[in-house]
C-alpha cells in the first residue's frame, strides 16, 4: 500500500463509479472536499485503492489479485506497526473479491489474540469485528405518508448555523464530516430542533454531490424518544426533495435505532455487506 498524493486522488474516481454501494464518503476524500488519506498499488497506474474518511470509515476497492498490495493490507488493517491511534470502519466493494480476502485476514489475526474465555475474546480491543453495512433505498410516497402521522410540528425546528456546529455534541455531527463551519453553510445544510439555546437533535448533510445528500442524524440522549430525530431528517429530507437531491442513508444492522428510523421515515433495506471494525492502537 502506497501514499497517493493528493494531485492524483482523481485517478480513484473512474473505478470508485463502478463500485455499486453507497460511496459518498469515499467520493468526498477523492475530489478533496475534506482531508483524508487514499492508498493504492501504484502510483502512477493504480488498479487498487483504499480510502479512508476523516471520520474513520474506509472503503477498499479495485484490483484484489495483488499480492504485494494485500500483505501491507493485512499489516494496515492488523495494525502492526501501531500508526492507527483510533479504531477503523471498512467496508469493500461487495463485487471484488475483497470480503473472502478479509475475512482470511480477520481469521488469522483474531487467533494471535489471547483472551480469558469467550466473552473476553470478543471484546479484546485488538480484535477485528465484524458487524454489518445496510444501504438503503428511498420510497418517497412511504415517505410522504409517515410524515403525515410523525412530523412535530410544534417543534422549535431551525437551520442549522454556527451555534449549533460548534456547540452539538455527540459521535455523527456535522464537524466531523466538513472542514469547517464556513464550508459546511457553504455546502452543507442542516436541521435542528432546539430546547433553549442547545440543539436537541440535528439532521445534516454528512456528505453532499450534485445528485445525492447522505443524511446524518444525531439527538441528545435527554431528548430521544420525542420524535425528534424524525422531524429533523424529514425537514432535511424535504429539502433534498425541493433541490432535486436523492436522499441516502447507510447505517450498521446493530445500530438498530437508525435502522428503523431510517425505515420508519420511508427508507427500505437494499443491500447488506460485511462492516469490519479495525482496531486502534491501545494505551
């Protein structure tokens, strides 16, 4: 695995528009609309990338037959040399070759791992995990239908500006996913509910091309159970609606609250695919 400069990520994009899942992330690394890191094969010709988001996701596509490529794979992804301070989520293209590989990798680097008994074992940190991706596809008549009966309209329901990206806590938000606040009103957007002056729920483009908005969603844990994080995702939804934008959602299977808010807002299941959780280093 080499270091692409940033002056070549574009070379990625040719293969990453065949890949058939959602990609959005990895898109957003590739022409550079926020900072990340992108590896492959050859620097020059490259047949075979791995993209990592700052937020901590990652997606390997392209050429799985390179042997040289897939032994630094397993040092990366094992992380041997201790250089990942924070665990990581990859997934691969499901029409590679890419999961069989993993999986061998997952196996052999999982059995180095001694643990005290099962349970102990599968939480070791130094494990790779294995859970599972859901892409989902939007129905918007179901849509329009569960909006009728869920929406909240006697929320305090307001865009989202720089308050609320500077001051909304919790692990999907929107500064992790842009550069800043100025390029977030620039090319983002975003919708919060507020309890006084703290934003209690906010639903906000993770990441934004000119066809398609990604939907993140994060509510406080005092507020969760409201309705609030439906009616901010359908006002952001109603948006993508008004700009001719397709909106997406991808959430892990255990995640199970996205899972069924996503549905409960007129999402359906589309495609599953292997989530490995990568470990971090420890201490």
């Amino acid at each position: 695995m080499l270091t692409l400069e940033s002056k070549d990520y574009c070379k990625g994009l040719s293969l990453l528009d065949q890949v058939k899942i959602n990609t959005l992330f990895a898109r957003a690394v590739l022409e550079e609309c926020v900072p990340g890191q992108v590896y492959a094969d050859d620097p020059d010709t490259p047949r075979t990338f791995y993209v990592v988001h700052p937020y901590g996701m990652s997606l390997l596509f392209g050429d799985a037959g390179n042997e040289e490529f897939n032994r630094s794979l397993y040092d990366y992804i094992t992380n041997k040399a201790g250089i990942r301070n924070h665990p990581e989520w990859l997934q691969g293209d499901p029409s590679g070759a890419w999961s069989p590989l993993i999986d061998s990798m997952l196996a052999a680097h999982n059995s180095t791992v001694i643990g005290n008994g099962d349970e102990a074992e599968a939480e070791d940190p130094r494990r790779i995990q294995k859970n599972t991706r859901v892409n989902f596809s939007f129905d918007r008549e179901a849509y329009l239908d569960a909006k009728k009966q869920f929406f909240r309209r006697d929320a305090a329901l307001v865009r989202t500006g720089k308050e609320q990206f500077r001051a909304q806590a919790g692990s999907v938000v929107p500064r992790f996913f842009w550069r800043d606040e100025e390029h977030f009103l620039a090319d983002g957007v975003g919708y919060s509910i507020l309890e006084g002056e703290e934003a209690a729920s906010t639903a906000f483009a993770s990441c934004r091309t000119e066809h398609q908005l990604e939907i993140g969603i994060e509510t406080a844990g005092a507020y969760r159970g409201k309705g609030y994080a439906f009616t901010v995702s359908s006002a952001l939804i109603d948006y993508c609606l008004e700009h001719d934008l397709e909106p997406v959602w991808a959430c892990r299977l255990e995640n199970q609250g996205s899972y069924q808010l996503a549905q409960k807002l007129g999402f359906q299941p589309s495609l599953t695919l292997p989530y490995y959780r990568l470990p971090g280093s420890i201490g």
